[in-house]
C-alpha cells in the first residue's frame, strides 16, 4: 500500500498546487471523477496510460505522481547509469560516438525515469561543450600554425581537452553509480531541463545538433594527413591536381589517398574520351596495364596456401610433361615450343616468377627474333618480366584445371565486390570504358584482346581498384603469413633504370632506400617502413599505387595518358609527402623538366 499512498498523496498534493478541482482535472482528462477519487483515496491502482494523462493535464513529468515499483529498478537504473556515463568512451575509436551513443539512449529513456533524463543531458552537454572547445581551439591553432608557421599554443590547448574529459568521464561514472549524482563542470546547457510546454523544441534542438556535428564531421574529414603528419585539405588537392593535368596535359585521371587502411580522398577528373568530351567516372572501365600483377600475387598466395602450389618448387615439376610438348590453347602467350632445347627454364619457381628472377624477358616480342628464351640464371637477380608471371599463370591454368579468369573471380573480384573487373574484356563494359590518350591528347583505339594473361590484362575501374588496395591495406583475403612474404623484399634493385640502356648498369642511385622487389611489387625503405609500389604503363594508360602498409597510408593515381607518369613526382610530395618513391629509376620524367 506505500506506493498507492505515494501516488495518492503526489496526485493530491499536485492537483491542488495547480489549483483544480477534482472535476476540473477530469474534464482536462477523460478521467472519471469517481476514478480520480478512487486513486486519491489509494483504493485502486491506475493503468500507467490513466498516470501518463495525469500527468499531462497537470504539465509534470509522470514520475512525479508515482515511483517505480519494480523491486529490481535500483539495478536496472545502475545499468543504464552506467551506460549513460561511459559510452562516450567510444568516442576515442569512433569519431562523434561520444556524442551520438548517450544521445540515442538519452531519447530512449528520458522517459522512463527522470535519473536518465537528468543524467543523460548532463552528459550530452559536456560532450557537445568539449567537442566545440576542441574544435575552436584546433583551428584557432592551425591558423596560428599557417600564419606563422610554427604549431601554436592553442594546439596544445585542444589536445589537453582530451585527458580533462577523460578524468571527468571517470569520476562521473563511480558518483552516477554510488549517489546517483553527477557533476560536469565546463558545460554549457545546450539542452536544459524540459517541461511538457518544450517538447517539441527539445526535439527541435536535437535534430539541429545532429545535423550540426554531422556537417563537423563532414568539415573534419576535409583534412589528409601526409606521411609526416602534416595535413593537405581536400579542395586544395583537387585544384592542384587539375592544374597538373592541365599543365601535362592529361585527360582523365583518378586520384585516392589513403588513411588509417581506408580511403580518406578520391576524386575522378577529366575525361574518358578527350576526343569527344566524354566524362570520366569511378565505375568507367579502365585498362590496369601491369596494376595486373599486384592482383595476380594474391591469386597465387591463395592458392600457395591451399597447398595447389608451392613458391620454391620448380614450376615444371608439376606438370606430366614437359610445357614445351603442350598444344597451344592461346594465340601466343602459352607457345613454349622455343623453350624444347633451353637448358635453364626447368629450374624456375613460383618465388621467381613472381620476384622477376625467373631469367625470362619482359615479352618475347620485344626480343629480335621474337623468341622465348631465358636470358640469365634464374633467381639470379632481377630482371622485369611479364613473361615469367605467364608462365607461372599457364602451369597453374593446368594444375588446377581451371582458366585463368575463373581463379580471379574465385579468390579476388568476388569476394572483394570487384564486381566491374576482369582479366577479360566483357560485353557489359562496352556501355562506359575510357580510352588511352597519346601524348597529344588524342585518343587511341580500344584494345580488346580477349586473352587472360596474369600480368597485363586486368580491366578495372577507379572504384573496384580502390577496393583492391583496401583489402591490401587490411590484409584481407589472405593469411599475416602470405602478406608478410609479399612485403618482404626477393632480390635487391642496383640498377640505374627500371628500363633502357641504363637497365644494364649499377650504381647506388636507390641504396639509401634499399630498392627490392617483393612478390608482386617493388619494395622500397622508408622512415614508415617498407612502402609497397606498383605501376602500371600501356595503351596509353599509366597508372601507379603505393602503399606504407605499416602506418596504413598509401596512394593511387590512375590515368588515361601517355603524360600521366609525369605528374606522379609532384602528386606524391603534395598528396602524400612520399618523398622516396624512386620516380628516376622508373622513368617517370616530371612535366616540367
């Protein structure tokens, strides 16, 4: 009978401060008198729905006419204390969750019992009045740093915002807990105590600071943070990059950054076709050129790990025959009957195939009599081959029974939502693909050739790639194990030039950042650990990534010219600080040199 006697007496003792009558407060209420009468008298317990009109009629919250009666409420209320307290706490892994969490359970239970309510604004207020001290004094102090170039006190002052939260934070959850009491100092009352008349204005504000801290999320995500730890913001980047491609005169180009494993600025500029003035997208197909080995690594570390093949065991070993005895199923790529008298291709593995150690040359083509030979010891050192990964892919084509395209789908685009890549040109790209450009900006016919070869043929997109790099970045698809043999460095790179004359020669050009191949990609050292690069160079097509898998940061340029290669050197610095990718030994001539 006490909480009857409690609810009685509230209801008395509220009905007469506002000055009703019994019949007076029926009438505001559809309650009958005699019901009211009833309660009033603690004859009967009323329907939560009869408290709630009560309450409402008489402008009070409805934990005012009556207490909880729940003998287990005093843990339940902990529980949510505990909550309301702590869950800004996330806010140190997600950004705005310390704001955005206790708001969303704020509105959950503000109704249920005026501890939450009170509790819950107090926190709200202080995270809102901490994230725009921070803010403020953020840029205050990155204009102090930009005006006179040197990092301002104010800086410092943001970041000691950071631990006085904290130990507030913490002292608020063990007096929540232990009194049921909290104290916030520094808080500005964005959102005050509300009364039934404000309702619809507290909702009103509510609504205002989410869109609010949405768009301060939105501003702080304008910054790119370098290598060293600098920022760019992202217009800047875009402008410079157009006046780049203006300057080089590069039609199309895609243009990522990443931070923290994830894609923190991308943009698509320019055109598909310069000749008719058809725009580029992030879902245009684009030629990968040799972007195609990067994909082809993975596909043969899948397949490493699934025991189908090993990196140190002679590639031939696999085969019931010898690969010069096989009838060609290609137009060339599988032709190995130049092979029938060569004495040192029987000795290649996985390992160099993949390393460009296997001996071969970069196409037969390009050799005088247009045949197949290898031209040095394998795994001897380096040496740029495309025809070595063809090999590799052909014997894997054999072991496994299966084409080439149908293993990348398998273990890469599927599974990675590469849903507009192949190794194969498709009829669906037929609706949205991007030319090559000469260095004159004109555009070249599109090749098609249907054929898969693991270290050329991949079709792509800006987006699909950018997917690509993110599972890199991450480590997807495969084990640490086979990441860390991709990163790690196969042979050492002397050589003055990736290609032409002076391929031939060696000098210390690259020492200071210990050039190497890895499995797939170049390798190079860095204050950040090995950086992971790989370029791509064809139809008028020339692309490049570089990633710092160690400090989860990285690039992606892609471009529909022959110019392309010629704002790399200028992109990197201004984007990502990359000082140290070797653009000499790779050919890449500056635009304005």
């Amino acid at each position: 009978m006490e909480n009857k006697n409690t609810l009685a007496e509230n209801l008395v003792y509220q009905r007469k401060l506002k000055g009703f009558s019994q019949k007076e407060l029926a009438d505001r209420t559809n309650v009958t008198v005699r019901t009211i009468q009833r309660i009033e008298k603690g004859e009967t317990e009323p329907h939560l729905q009869t408290v709630k009109l009560l309450a409402a009629a008489l402008e009070i919250e409805v934990d005012e006419l009556m207490l909880l009666e729940d003998p287990k409420e005093e843990n339940i209320q902990k529980k949510w204390l505990l909550l309301i307290h702590s869950t800004p706490f996330i806010g140190f892994v997600l950004p705005l969750a310390n704001l955005f969490i206790p708001l969303f359970l704020w509105i959950h239970k503000r109704e249920d019992n005026k501890v939450y309510e009170e509790h819950g604004r107090k926190v709200i207020n202080f995270q809102i009045t901490m994230i725009l001290f921070f803010v403020i004094l953020l840029l205050l102090g990155m204009l102090v740093d930009r005006a006179f170039m040197s990092w301002g006190s104010l800086i410092n002052l943001a970041v000691l915002i950071i631990p006085y939260a904290t130990v507030v934070m913490l002292v608020n959850i063990f007096t929540a807990i232990n009194s049921q009491k909290s104290y916030y100092p520094l808080s500005f009352p964005f959102i005050r105590k509300r009364s039934s008349k404000n309702k619809k204005n507290g909702r009103k504000l509510v609504t205002t600071l989410l869109l609010f801290f949405c768009l301060s999320g939105a501003g702080f995500a304008q910054e790119i943070e370098k290598l060293d730890g600098t920022t760019i913001g992202k217009d800047s980047l875009t402008r410079h990059a157009e006046y780049l491609m203006e300057e080089a005169k590069v039609p199309g180009m895609g243009l990522a950054v990443f931070n923290n494993n994830r894609v923190i600025y991308s943009e698509v500029l320019g055109y598909a076709n310069n000749n008719n003035g058809k725009e580029l997208n992030e879902n245009t197909n684009m030629y990968g050129a040799s972007l195609s080995k990067a994909v082809f690594t993975v596909i043969v570390m899948k397949l490493v790990e699934e025991n189908v093949i090993d990196l140190d065991t002679p590639l031939e070993s696999y085969l019931p025959k010898k690969i010069y005895k096989y009838e060609p199923q290609a137009k060339w790529h599988d032709d190995y009957s130049d092979l029938k008298n060569d004495s040192l291709y029987h000795k290649i593995t996985a390992r160099m195939s993949l390393a460009h150690t296997s001996g071969f040359p970069n196409w037969r083509s390009l050799e005088p009599d247009k045949k197949l030979r290898v031209k040095q010891e394998p795994g001897s050192g380096y040496m740029y081959s495309g025809e070595g990964m063809v090999y590799l892919q052909v014997v894997l084509e054999k072991i496994t029974r299966k084409p080439f395209e149908e293993l990348a789908q398998e273990i890469v685009f599927k599974p990675l939502g590469m849903e507009d890549s192949s190794f194969e040109w498709q009829p669906e790209f037929e609706a949205d693909y991007a030319h090559g450009h000469n260095k004159k900006g004109q555009a070249y016919k599109k090749d098609k050739d249907n054929e898969s070869r693991a270290p050329s043929t991949l079709e792509t997109t800006f987006q699909d790639y950018k997917r690509f790099l993110v599972a890199v970045l991450n480590r997807k698809l495969l084990t640490d194990d086979s990441w860390k043999e991709i990163f790690s460095p196969q042979v050492r790179i002397r050589t003055l030039r990736q290609f032409g004359p002076l391929a031939q020669e060696e000098g210390d050009l690259n020492d200071d950042i210990e050039m190497s191949y890895g499995l797939g990609s170049g390798l190079f050292k860095t204050p950040y650990g090995w950086a992971v690069s790989k370029g791509g160079h064809g139809s008028g097509f020339e692309h490049y990534s570089v990633l710092f898998p160690d400090v989860g940061k990285g690039i992606l340029i892609i471009t529909n010219s022959e110019n392309g290669e010629s704002i790399f050197k200028e992109l990197l610095e201004v984007a990502l600080k990359d000082v140290y990718t070797p653009w000499e030994w790779k050919n890449y001539v500056p635009y304005n040199h």
